[in-house]
C-alpha cells in the first residue's frame, strides 16, 4: 500500500527537480508563499498531464538537499508544494498557470500520502518532487 514504485498501484503523474530548498512562512518580498507556489507552478507547467489520469487519490514523495547549518525545518517543506497543485488555492493566488492543478482540494479526501525526505549536502540545494495518483479499483 506505501509502495509508490508499485505500477500496479500508482501512476507517477509528475516528476520535477528544483534548484531550491524552501519551507513555508517566509514574508520577505521574493519569498512569499504565493511567490514561492508560482515557482513551483511555473517549473511544473511543461510537465503537466493533459489530460488528467483518472486516479482515487494523490501522494507525494519529496526529497530536500539543503546546504549550510542554518535550521531547516523539514516538516514545514509540503506545505507550499502540495497547495501549488491545489485548484482552490490556485484560485486564490490569481495564478498565471491553472493547468498545473491536479485535486480540488489539499485536505485528506484528495491528498493521502506525504513521503518527506531530506538531508544536508555540500553541493546545491536541490528539492525534488514526485506526484502520483493511485488507480481505480
């Protein structure tokens, strides 16, 4: 049931590699959750499903590199990306790209799964996100 490589199980519906390690709640200008969530949107739209498969629910494997020592609260890393694909919260920000949204909704009945890892490095911060749908039946 927690396998997401189980094709028989999950469909991978996005995959996409970021330059960036971010978490939520940061106000300074440039680095708002809205900006923040139109970068994930804008980095996601070429790789976008058109259309949409067919799935029952959405999970989440997120793997963050971080460098330096400063704190990092991984916990607070899905936030801003699982409401990037979030109509509702694409919606409210006035995106400039709706078609990267996938569920109604961030709450449990459309987002069941969130597989966070993380870890320091020496090279680049590096965030990679991989989404996918599990299959009717």
């Amino acid at each position: 049931m927690w396998n997401l490589d189980d094709k028989g199980q999950y469909i991978q519906v996005l995959r996409l590699d970021l330059p960036w390690a971010h978490t939520y709640a940061d106000m300074r200008p440039g680095f708002t959750d809205r900006e923040r969530r139109e970068h994930i949107r804008e980095a996601a739209v070429a790789h976008a499903p058109q259309p949409l498969p067919q799935v029952m629910w959405w999970a989440f494997r997120i793997t963050v590199e971080k460098t330096r020592r400063a704190a990092f609260d991984i916990e607070n890393v899905p936030k801003p990306i699982i409401d990037s694909f979030c109509r509702r919260q694409i919606q409210r920000d006035n995106s400039a790209f709706p078609s990267v949204a996938l569920y109604l909704d961030d709450t449990v009945d459309f987002v069941r799964m969130v597989l966070l890892f993380g870890e320091r490095c020496s090279t680049a911060d590096h965030t990679s996100i991989e989404i996918f749908g599990r299959k009717p039946g």
